[in-house]
C-alpha cells in the first residue's frame, strides 16, 4: 500500500469525516492516508479481531454483517462510497464488532486508529460531524431492529425497500441495487421467501426487478401493505 495519488484528492476532500480540516490539518491527514483495493468477497476487517484502523470508502459496496446464533449472515449496513467504519475515537481497546466485506471490486482508504483519535480529539468540527455520522448510524439499527422485530417477513422486505434511501437511476424511478441473497441476509429470511415475496410484490405493479435493482413503481400501494 503506498501513498495517495493526486488523482484521488478531488474525491477524498468530499468526504464528509474530513469537512471540518483545514487546509493545514487535511495535508497533514492526507499524507497518513493508505489506498487499497479489493474484489469481490475480500474481507476487510473481521468481527472480534482487533481494529487498529478505520476506512472510508472510495469507491465499491461494503457490507457490515455479524453471524447470527443460527450461522446466518446479518447483514447491518452497507457503505458505498463517502462512507466510513468510523467507531468511537474513545475506546480504550477496539475490536471490530462486524465483518466488513467487498460486495463488488472496492477501493478504500485506511487511517491508523492514532492518527483518527488525534483527528477528532485535536478538531471540534471533525468532534462534531462523527456526532452526526454516529447518529445516522443509530437511527438505521433502530429501523433494522423494527424490520426485525416484525413477524411478517412479507412486512420487513417492503419496509426495507420503502427505508432505502433511493435516488432514481434515470430521474424519475427511485431504485435500490441489492441481490435476493442481500436482501435476505439483511433481513434475516431464507432467499427462497425473499425471491417469493418479490415476485408478489412485482405481480402487483408495486415493484419491478431488473439485475441487481428493485424499482419503486408505487410508493404509496407499498406504504398501504405496512398498515
């Protein structure tokens, strides 16, 4: 891994954990920066191994999942580019407490744990976004435990796709790209019942399913289904 490239700086100053640097301070962090590519499947960090780093995403998919009791994948965030595993500069020991994986070809950038603490305890501005980076974090476990704590999983897979934030590929029709598999991970079902689900959902008019997208073509039918 060696040094960033000045072709990544456009990017890397859009990040949102950087923001509040100064000039100064993103010069000195910038150059703490190591870039680092991965396939599909790589494992970037593991559950319970020590974490002696953070990464921001630089381009790619990675999804953030614990094995439940059952051996089932549970899938609980997935980080697209901008976003980071940034935890809580605090701890006294850090240990990874989900497995982050390349869902396709990724790159990423990694700081050290030192330089990320003094980062954020030499920077109100950095304090002040993690804040608000912790607490997006939150309101999306709070809604991944309702989706789980509804018995109906028919239930769960439409309030998932209605929680997805889903800017519209051409403009007009919101869109998510999740895989059945995905999908039935991160709602903890059996991709058989997700695939079945789908395929009622689509009969309807309320979805439409192309290769790794769900398309949103009834908004409120979906919303009437939750009632």
């Amino acid at each position: 891994m060696g040094g960033l490239e000045e072709k990544s700086m456009v990017d890397l100053k859009k990040i949102a954990l950087f923001s509040g640097l100064s000039p100064t301070d993103f010069s000195l962090i910038k150059a703490y920066l190591r870039e680092k590519s991965f396939p599909k499947g790589a494992i970037i960090l593991s559950e319970n191994a020590p974490c002696e780093r953070i990464f921001i995403v630089q381009s790619g998919r990675i999804k953030l999942y614990r094995m439940t009791s059952s051996g089932r994948e549970q899938i609980l965030e997935i980080l697209g580019p901008g976003d980071t595993c940034a935890c809580n500069p605090g701890s006294m020991e850090w240990f990874c407490n989900a497995t982050a994986e390349a869902m396709e070809a990724s790159k990423v950038w990694f700081l050290a744990r030192d330089q990320y603490v003094r980062m954020v305890q030499t920077n109100s501005k950095v304090s002040l976004t993690l804040n608000k980076l912790f607490a997006d974090k939150l309101r999306c476990f709070g809604s991944l435990i309702e989706e789980v704590s509804l018995k109906d999983t028919k239930k769960r897979l439409v309030k998932f796709i209605l929680d997805m934030p889903a800017p519209g590929s051409s403009g007009a029709v919101p869109s998510i790209r999740f895989t059945q598999e995905e999908l039935a991970q991160r709602i903890g079902a059996a991709r058989e019942t997700i695939a079945r689900h789908l395929q009622q959902l689509k009969k309807a008019k309320l979805i439409d399913i192309k290769p790794r997208q769900i398309l949103i073509l009834d908004r409120p039918g979906l919303e009437k289904l939750l009632a």
